[in-house]
C-alpha cells in the first residue's frame, strides 16, 4: 500500500431541492470505492478509513442528504431517493461500478444498490445493519404496521437529550461518542422524524433472493443497536460469497470504536477479492 499523502477535493451535485456534498481523494485510476454513514452523521465517521484506501483505491465519501453538509433535506427522503442520489454522483463522477460499503442507514442503501442495480457494484461491504432482503420476523412486520405512532409521539420527546442519549449507545469510546453527538446536533428534529420513518420502511424480504457478489458482513460485539447478528448469521446461510466477522471491543460505530480492527478487516477483504 502506498504511504503517498492525496489531495481530497470537494464536489457539489444539486438534485432534488438538496445540495449533496461529496469528496474524493486517492489515484484516480484505481478502482473507486464508496463510503456511506449512518443515519444522522455525515462523512467525518469514516475518517479512520480515508488514509488507509486512498493508496490502493479512488475513495468517495458523502453526506446523505439532510445530513452534514448536504442541506436542506430536499423534496424526498426515502430510501430510494438515497439510491437515486448515489447513482447521481457515481454518474457524475464517470464510474459505472464501485465497491460500496455502507454502515447502519449506509449499509441499507448499499443493499438496496446490489439489490435494483448489481453490475453497478464491484463488492459489498455491510456493517452495523440489518439485511433488508432476508424473510422479515413477525415482530419486525408488527414494528413496521406500528411505526407512524410512536414516531408522531418523538415529536413530543425532549429532543437534545434524546441525541445524547443514542450517541452514548453508538460508541464504547468516548472520544468518539463526542465526535458522533456533534454529527447528530447538526440535524434538525424534523429532519430526524423523516429519516426514521424511511429507516423504518425500508425492510422487503425477497423470498429466492441472494447477494451474488462479494461480501462482507461485520458489526461490532459490543453493538446494542438493533439486530446485526441475524443480518450476519442470515446473509451467511443465505449468500455463498457472504463472510461475516465481529470487530472486538467496538459498538455500533464498529469502525471508528476499532479502527486498526476494522481497517485490517477491511483491506483483507477488498485484497481478497481484487478488482
């Protein structure tokens, strides 16, 4: 791996009322590979990573939209606009494929990236979130009928504390439990209602249904949020490329908790599977 220090430029793509804020940064020439946050956060979360692919691969990070900088939300939050995003900035950036890794909410969209468009995806890495496209449990069908109610209620529900409420359970470092509460505090309450309620809609199992690329299945041992475990144990059954690994001494934000962990995790799978 190169020790070579890359310049990051920074990019601005305007669709659908919002302004998405993208960087880039490593040799242009080598395989582009997609790094996409949580719900909530912004780009920062994977600055552990950046240093560590950009001698080997085209790094990309983001804000989704109605989070960091890429404001204000825009005409659409779902799922699908997420994906019709991504796909805007890989058109704008000339890459027809690219290795998508994707924590929480970002783990999500990428699943949802190999699930509608999978020759646009080199491989795929998933970690700290659920697999959107195994059967759904009947208590998760009950949680998702449900969820209109509780989410009209979080109107209602203190909001600041709530915010340092969940980035207390994101973290085991707290350091980085710092980091991830001023990544929330820049996110409306509005905002957060909406991303939680395309969060909670985003769940279709696919009965036949596999992952036909490579791909990495990871999520922290300590993690609270949730059910990464089934995610794992499910896409390992299900997907005959699937690897699953738990990074030790981490929680939800698994790679910045653990990032020397993670980091080796990561690099030995993308080596494994060079593209």
């Amino acid at each position: 791996m190169s020790t070579q220090r890359w310049p990051t430029t920074a990019h601005v793509l305007e669709r659908a009322g919002c302004r998405l804020h993208y960087w880039l940064t490593g040799p242009d020439e080598r395989p582009l590979i997609v790094l996409t946050h949580g719900l909530t956060l912004d780009h920062r979360m994977f600055d552990p990573q950046v240093p560590a692919l950009a001698g080997d691969y085209r790094v990309l990070t983001w804000d989704l939209r109605g989070q960091g900088r890429s404001q204000p939300i825009g005409t659409a939050f779902t799922i699908g606009a997420l994906l019709d995003d991504l796909l805007a900035i890989l058109d704008q950036v000339g890459r027809q494929r690219a290795i998508i890794v994707g924590y929480s909410l970002g783990g999500i969209v990428a699943q949802e990236l190999a699930f509608r468009f999978p020759r646009r995806v080199l491989a795929l890495v998933a970690f700290g979130c659920s697999c959107i496209t195994l059967p759904i449990p009947w208590h998760m069908v009950l949680a998702m009928r449900l969820a209109p109610l509780p989410l009209r209620l979080m109107r209602f529900v203190p909001y600041w504390p709530m915010l340092r409420l969940s980035a207390a359970q994101m973290a085991e470092r707290p350091e980085v439990r710092v980091q991830v509460a001023d990544m929330l505090s820049r996110v409306s309450q509005d905002t957060f209602l909406k991303l939680v309620t395309a969060l909670a809609r985003c769940m279709h199992g696919e009965p036949g249904y596999g992952i036909e690329l490579p791909l990495l299945i990871a999520y922290g041992e300590c993690d609270r949020y949730g059910d990464p475990k089934r995610a794992a144990k499910g896409c390992a059954r299900r997907d005959r490329q699937a690897r699953v690994a738990v990074i030790p001494n981490a929680g939800h934000n698994a790679n910045q908790d653990n990032p020397e962990a993670f980091n080796a995790l990561l690099l030995d799978f993308l080596h494994t599977h060079p593209v």
